[in-house]
C-alpha cells in the first residue's frame, strides 16, 4: 500500500502531492473507489495549502492574505472562471466546476484556517479542529456517498484525528513557537485532557457511523489513527516533548486493515 496509484497526468501529480504532505489521509484515500480518488487527492491538497498559510508567513496578516487567495480561487472556480496558475489550484477548480467538490465546505474550511489566525488562544483546540478537520472528513464523506445522517459523525471522527494529531505534533509546533495547549495549564495534563475528550468524540463518531456504507469507509479511517494517537498520550510514560517522528508500520497496518475490512 505504499505505492502511489498510477494515474494519468494531473491525477497522479496530486497523488504524489498528497503523498508527500498529507500521508494519513493519502493513505486512507487509496481505499476510495478509484474514480473518486482524483477527487479526495485534491480536496487534500487544498487542505495542506490551507495549513500551510501559518507556516509559510512570518506574521498573522500574511497567513491572512494567502488564505483570502484560496477563498477567491475557490469562489472564482464557483463561478465559472478560469482557474488560477497553481499547481493545486487548477485542478481543485476542475473539481468544483465539475460539481464533485462543494464550494460552501471548501470556504468553511478557509474560514476555520482564518479564526486560527485571528483568535487561537481564545478559541479551544476541539472547537478549531472541528471546522477545519471535521468539515474536511464530511467533506470526504459526501464525495464518497455518505448520507447526511453520517455528517455529525464525520465531523466528530475528524475533530478527534485533529486533535491527536495536534498532541502528536507539539513538540514540533513549540519549535514554530506555537503552543495549541489552554494557557496557565499544566502541559502533561492539559494534553492528557485534551486526549480523554478526543477519544469521547471518537467513540460518538463510531456510533453514528454504524450504518456508513462500506464504499465511504475512506472518510472515517482518519480516525483509527485518532484512536492510537490520543491512546499513546494517555500512555504513562507520554511527555508533551517527545518528538513524533514518521508513522510506524503498526499505524499504517491498522488503517489497511479498516480499510480492507470495509469498516471503521
């Protein structure tokens, strides 16, 4: 499952796009029905230039900028007009003119990127990662044919895989000079908390997605790794400084099982 699929031209350039950047969710495309995998590599795509707006600007107003640049190719794409000269941009656009991306969720999620810039100490973790990693789990999920029914628990399943994914990364993140954590809090505990309330949303998830058809399984297989992320922080031996580092084959395995399985 480490091959990048071979797809033609565009397609197999945002595989390798996806690949590179986002590989949790790479991984739990390729367990999409092919014809929609052109689709979720773009939508991950937009999802990591959106993150990366912080990262690449060295004050909040710059992230600021680059994101109402996506907010306008997207709208642009909406209407009609030509896409942009970018290497994600044009095709994100060929996927909304073709009607197989939703415009109102791809500006939910730049609004989600644009409240982390203008109020993060202010606004919780769960809250932030909910409307950026929750709306792009239905998001994936409406592509793949989930019914509305199986939104709430779509969103709770992203929110969860944020937020082990954000205890995941803190000692990266305190290298930027972020720290995701409440303020005035004790780290360990603070993030022990955080892990606790994670695996509570991911468990309403599960429930809600009893009945996801085997076919959208990719939208939710974010969150087996949720579930192993959130459970090494509660590990006693956890610190908030341990550096991450790559998956490992046990994560990866468990994901391809889910997958092959057809169910979360």
């Amino acid at each position: 499952m480490d091959a990048t699929p071979d797809l033609p031209g565009p397609a197999g350039l945002l595989a390798g796009f996806a690949r590179r950047h986002d590989p949790d969710r790479f991984l739990s495309a390729l367990f999409a029905p092919a014809e929609a995998r052109e689709t979720l590599f773009a939508l991950i795509a937009f999802n990591h230039e959106l993150a990366r707006a912080r990262e690449a600007a060295r004050e909040p107003m710059m992230a600021l900028i680059r994101l109402q640049w996506w907010r306008e190719a997207v709208e642009e794409a909406a209407a009609g007009a030509a896409p942009r000269r970018h290497e994600v941009a044009g095709p994100l656009s060929a996927e909304i003119r073709a009607g197989r991306l939703d415009p109102a969720a791809l500006l939910a999620m730049v609004e989600g990127r644009e409240a982390e810039e203008t109020g993060e100490d202010a606004v919780p973790l769960a809250e932030r990662m909910r409307a950026t990693a929750g709306v792009m789990a239905a998001e994936t999920g409406r592509v793949l044919g989930a019914g509305e029914e199986a939104m709430t628990g779509l969103r709770q399943v992203g929110t969860a895989y944020g937020i082990g994914g954000t205890l995941r990364s803190l000692a990266a993140l305190a290298a930027q000079g972020r720290d995701p954590l409440p303020p005035h809090a004790e780290p360990r505990e603070a993030a022990r908390a955080l892990a606790r309330d994670g695996l509570a949303l991911l468990k309403a998830g599960r429930r809600g997605l009893a009945g996801l058809p085997a076919r959208a399984v990719a939208a939710a297989l974010p969150g087996v790794l949720a579930r192993r992320d959130l459970a090494r922080v509660l590990r006693p031996a956890w610190q908030p400084g341990q550096a991450s580092g790559p998956r490992g084959a046990g994560d990866r395995l468990a994901v391809a099982w889910a997958g092959w399985r057809g169910r979360f």
